[in-house]
C-alpha cells in the first residue's frame, strides 16, 4: 500500500501533549530558501528493517493553523480535493479521544483498497499534530506517521507529513510511487486551505 492520511480525515485536533520542537528546526538550513520559496522540502531518515527510508516532507501554507484544523475536520470534503480517495470513515472514537477510520482508495490496477488507521490529535496553543498507525491492510506490514502544523510568519503555517510504510511485498518503482504520493497529499492540503483561507 502506498500509504497517505487524507488531510480530511485528520480530525477533531485535540488533547494536551506537547508538541516537538520547532518545525523550522528540523528543516536543513540549506533548504530553508526552498521552503520560503513554497518548495516542498524533503528529508529521509534510515529505519533499521525498512526497505526504504522515512519520509518527511515541509510545505508553507498561506493560510493560517485554524484554516487547517476546519480543513481536517471536514470529512465530507476529503474526496473532492484529495487524489484517489473514494471515502473516510470514522469506525470508532476511543476513550482516550483518538479515532479508527476507514479509508477507501482507488489504486492503479487494484481498484478499491480499504485499510484502517488509529489517529491520534494533539493539540499545543496554536500548534497541532496527527500520529497515526495502521490497524489493517490487505497491501501493507505497517504504516506509521505524523501531521504537524505550527504558525509560520503572517497568516501562515509551517506543514510537516511524515511517513513510513512497510509493505507485505516490495515491488520495484515502489519507493519512488511513494514519495509522489506524499508529495501529492501535501500538495492537496496546500491547495484546499490556501483556498479556504482565500490566498
């Protein structure tokens, strides 16, 4: 499985934990041009067993924390604006607040593939973070992540999307299908809440 949270589905961001150190602080510094430039930067990390690296991946969005949170609260604007999702649908709230939610996917030569995520929310000031972990999937071992927001300079906010996905069977183009998949995601939270936002 080419594993993405759709930005949608990503809801109800709350909880006390405290958020990591600052976003800004992760990002290479030969890179941070590239991210006031609006480039999406990209940073790999080596898991130990993986068959390919973590993904992370840092996008400016011109448009404002608040902006992002309404965005992943809404559920049944998700397919409309994320690439290749069919539908979210939240399973379960557990009792400590986070949610199991089922996704649907078209995917090239499979068709429809469902698979479950747990969702963790926190929330810090204006800050917020989504950790996920997969509970099922017919086309993955494990997957595993992060979406991070934190304010970034006027009306804007710093986006960070980790992942890393083990699947049942790599096949070659794999690694490279996965980072074009990140990228599309990112891309696709950028554009609706820049829209939102009316940037």
């Amino acid at each position: 499985m080419i594993s993405r949270i759709p930005p949608a589905v990503l809801a109800l961001l709350c909880g006390c934990t405290v958020i990591r150190a600052a976003l800004i602080d992760e990002v290479p510094r030969q890179a941070t041009d590239e991210l006031a430039a609006g480039q999406i930067v990209v940073k790999s990390k080596s898991v130990s067993g993986a068959p390919w690296p973590q993904l992370s991946l840092y996008q400016v969005v011109k448009a404002p924390p608040a902006v992002l949170k309404a965005l992943f609260n809404d559920y049944a604007a998700a397919p409309s604006y994320t690439p290749n999702l069919i539908s979210a649908i939240v399973l379960a709230t557990n009792p400590d607040g986070s949610k199991d939610v089922q996704y649907t996917t078209k995917v090239p030569i499979l068709g429809k593939i469902f698979y479950t995520v747990r969702n963790t929310y926190i929330t810090n000031g204006a800050s917020y973070e989504v950790d996920w972990t997969l509970i099922k999937s017919p086309l993955a071992k494990s997957s595993d992540g992060s979406l991070r927001i934190e304010p970034y300079g006027q009306n804007q906010s710093l986006l960070s999307y980790t992942n890393l996905c083990v699947p049942i069977t790599s096949l070659p183009g794999m690694k490279n299908a996965a980072l074009n998949e990140a990228k599309a995601t990112v891309r696709a939270i950028k554009a609706e809440a820049e829209k939102r936002a009316g940037s």
